[in-house]
C-alpha cells in the first residue's frame, strides 16, 4: 500500500524553512529536540496563544529566540506587553536560559493550515456538524484565494459506533509536485466519545523564489 509523506518536511529546504534553526553536536543534540518540543506544547497549551500557525526557534549561544506566527497578536502581546513578559518568565523557568520572543501576525488566516484545522477540531468539540464545519472552512479558504484546499476527520464521527475517515477536496492539492505551495497541518478534537484527528492540506499557488541580486564588477 502507498504511503503519503508529510508535505511540509517534502519541500524543507526547497520551498518551506525550518522551523527549528541552530545547531547541536551529538552529545547535546537530543536534549535541544526535546527541549524545543517542550516549548512548543508549553504554548500551544496557553490561552493567549490560541491562533498561533507555528512556532519557530532559533537558538543563540546563551539565549533562545522564539517567533509566534498568530493571527492575534494582541492576544499574545497583552496590554502593555504583560502577556509577553509572563511567557518569558515562564519558559525561562521551564529551560533556565534567558528567552527573546517575537509575534509575527498572519495577515491571512483562512490560509494558515494550522488555524483552519485548529478552528476545525474547536468546532467539533462542540458537536456542530462535521458536514457543515468541514464545508464552511473549505468555503473560506477558496475565497481567501486558496488554489485548492482538503480537509479529512477520522475517528468516531458524530458519536458513531465504528471510526470512519471522511474527507472533503475542492480544486488541485499537488502534493508530488515541489514547486506548489502546500501548507498541511494535523489537529486533534478531544470529545466525550473519543479524539477526532484533523488533517488540512491547502495550495497557494506555485513557490516564486525570491529574486537575487547580482551587482556588477566593472
């Protein structure tokens, strides 16, 4: 049986950046993997992180930077940076080195694989239809001008006896194809009768590289 691959880690390197970004020798290496998870599912559980993309880190010789993509930044900010300043006290707390954050704000959300399947799974916890979650969300990413957008649930649907896999595709999701930008991300809804797993893949079109400069030598 054919296996799909993740499409993010398909195209590292050639259309998509690493998210975690330093290096590491063998003795300290795994430390820093599992470290970084940590800091990531630290996040992801807090509330003013909520609509957060991704979550890149780049480590510096005695500090971790660390980027919050998010379609709220307020929400990460707070009001005069108090937000901020206790998500610093708190992750320097959880790894003992001194932490730098940044927000990045997603102009376009509807986009963002991440939040759609976040949004998903949020709406399932509270027993709205899948039908209609799962249309309603492709209906926004068409009309936020995704080229092609799949959304698929599996687990116990709507409190069903047996797990079944359901899925919705509108227009072209290339996933062999390098050069089409696909954003994918997986969630899941914890419910009463079990975890619900959501996986979005969404195309914005073909990669353009960013153009290079080349200046004369005369």
């Amino acid at each position: 049986m054919g296996q799909k691959g993740c499409p993010i880690g398909f195209r590292i390197g050639l259309t998509k950046k690493w998210r975690s970004i330093w290096f590491g020798n063998k003795q300290e290496f795994g430390n820093l993997v599992v470290e970084d998870y940590k800091i990531r599912e630290f996040l992801k559980k807090k509330s003013t992180c909520q609509g957060s993309a991704k979550i890149t880190i780049q480590r510096m010789s005695d500090k971790i930077e660390v980027t919050i993509h998010t379609s709220r930044p307020g929400l990460v900010i707070g009001k005069r940076g108090a937000e901020i300043d206790i998500l610093k006290q708190e992750l320097k707390k959880l790894t003992g080195k001194d932490i730098w954050i940044e927000v990045e704000e997603i102009k376009r959300p509807d986009l963002s694989a991440q939040i759609v399947a976040d949004g998903i799974a949020h709406q399932l916890r509270r027993r709205v239809s899948f039908r209609r979650v799962m249309k309603k969300a492709m209906q926004a990413c068409t009309d936020a001008g995704a080229l092609g957008v799949k959304i698929q649930v599996s687990g116990r649907i709507g409190g069903a006896e047996i797990a079944r896999t359901e899925w919705y595709q509108e227009g072209r999701t290339p996933l062999h194809t390098i050069r089409a930008d696909i954003d994918y991300a997986t969630s899941c809804s914890h419910t009463t009768y079990g975890c619900i797993g959501v996986k979005v893949w969404i195309n914005l079109g073909e990669y353009v590289a960013p153009a290079k400069h080349v200046t004369a030598v005369t």
